[in-house]
C-alpha cells in the first residue's frame, strides 16, 4: 500500500489494515476478536481502543499483552468461530460477548445494536455467546449491556441515547415509531417514543443539518422541513423533547428537559391519531 493512501485513511481503516497485515504473521494459530473482530465484521468502532490487535486462543492460560498485539485465551466452541475472506475471527454474536465485558456500557451497546441489526441476532444469541465468561471479570457488565441491546437502534447516537435514557426514571420508549394523524395519513417516524406520556424524543445528530441525507437539499430546506414536521406533530398534541450529541455527556441536561415536558403534558388529553411500534426483533 502506497503511504500517501495510508495517510488518507480514517482511524478505523488504518486499524483495519493493522488487523489484516498482523493476522497474517501469528506464529499459532488463533480467532481474531474483541475490536479486531468487529472490524473485520464491518460493525462501528466508536469509542473502542485500536492500539492492539485483538486475538482469543482456546487455551485455559497463556494470554499475553505486547505493543500491537493482545492475546487472550478463554473457552471457544466451534460455533463461536467463522471464516471471514481467509481470516478466521469470531462470530459476530461471540465477539459482542467480549467486547461487552472490557469496554464501558455505551460502546457495547452502541456496537451490540449495529451487531443485531446487520445480522439479525437476538437476546438469546448474545447470552449464548456469553455463557462461557460466567465467573470471569466482566461478566455482570456484559450481561447488563446485551440486555439493553435493540436492533431498532439505527445509530451510535440513539444507542448512546437509550443508555442514558435507560439511567433516568422514565418508562421504556419505542423505537422508530411511525406518527398517523387522525385520518390516518403518515407524519412521521420518531427516535423514541413516550406514548403514555405524550412525548416523542429526537436525537438530532441523526439528521447533520448539512444535507447529508439529501446532498441535492440546501441546509436550509432540510432546517425548513424538519421544522414543518415538529409543528405537525405538536398540532397532534405530542410534546417533542430534542437533543444533540453534546447532551449525552451531561445527563442532567435530557433528565431536566423531560421533567419539564412531562409538566406540560401532565394534564393534556392523549396527542391525536395513531401510533404504529416496529417489532423488537432483539
């Protein structure tokens, strides 16, 4: 690879090429895992460290960590191992499982939900994979993760949201819920969605006001028509609780909006129209 096409590459493809070129040099055989694995799955990496290619023996000791490579030995069963090109990594399922006890709770869901949904893994799958780590360290905090895992999650962003949603007293929303009006015409399809409060909630770091969506649209139309599009659902009677990346890191901030929204909706009737949840396929 020519360095100038190295230099142009994000953070994540450089670790890609560190995983390739390192798996191809391991003196003993073993399954590429942990981040190494999610990278070669094609999942997100937010949040986790790249430094190390990730790699698991089945062996009951002998892991070691150096400067670019970390091996790890645990139990591997046939079914937590698959071929990916000519690289053998572990399953997405069991991969999740590890990640999930060595990493903070919002990047294993965040990862866990890109997992479920791109290849349609469910709670059980997760908590299969998880079963040989009963007893080792992190095995409450995977297990804590994998239960708030949601393929409807389409974002880092929104999982990152149902994390610190998840810490607030506030009911368990719905996920990409499509809004009718009262004669049945579509509205919308919402983030998270309170129904027995009245409450829609709305990252905005899904919609970049650039006009990433639609690069034909100006930042403007696209301001202009998400605007058209809260009025409509606050003319239904919905009260719409926004925030931005930003907020995730202060919590007080989305715990303090929703107190206020709640306030304002304590006493209103039920928003108008209809509600139509997308199943939980996790």
């Amino acid at each position: 690879m020519l360095p100038e096409a190295y230099e142009a590459m994000d953070r994540e493809a450089r670790y890609k090429v560190l995983v390739r070129a390192t798996a191809g040099h391991l003196s003993v055989p073993a399954a590429i895992s942990h981040q190494s694995s999610a990278a070669v799955h094609g999942l997100p990496l937010w949040g986790l460290p790249l430094d190390r290619v990730h790699v698991t023996r089945h062996r009951s000791s002998g892991g070691h960590r150096g400067k670019h490579l970390h091996v790890h030995c645990a139990p591997v069963r046939d079914e937590d191992v698959t071929q990916v090109g000519s690289l053998l990594v572990l399953s997405p399922a069991r991969t999740i499982a590890d990640i999930a006890r060595t990493v903070g709770l919002q990047e294993a869901v965040a990862i866990g939900d890109a997992a479920g949904r791109q290849f349609g893994l469910g709670h059980e799958s997760f908590c299969q994979a998880l079963t040989y780590a009963a007893g080792r360290p992190g095995y409450r905090a995977a297990l804590r993760a994998i239960g708030l895992l949601d393929g409807r999650s389409e974002s880092i962003g929104e999982s990152r949201s149902r994390v610190v949603l998840s810490d607030l007293d506030l009911p368990v929303p719905e996920l990409q819920t499509t809004i009718l009006d009262d004669a049945g015409r579509f509205v919308a399809r919402v983030d998270f969605c309170f129904e027995d409060l009245g409450i829609i909630g709305e990252f905005d770091g899904k919609v970049k006001y650039g006009g990433e969506l639609n690069p034909e649209e100006s930042p403007a139309r696209t301001l202009y028509r998400e605007k058209l599009r809260e009025d409509h659902l606050r003319d239904l009677g919905w009260e719409v609780v926004r925030w931005t990346w930003p907020d995730l890191d202060t919590p007080t901030i989305l715990d303090t909006r929703f107190r206020r929204a709640i306030a304002r909706t304590a006493h209103r009737p039920r928003p108008v129209g209809s509600t139509i949840h997308m199943p939980r396929t996790n």
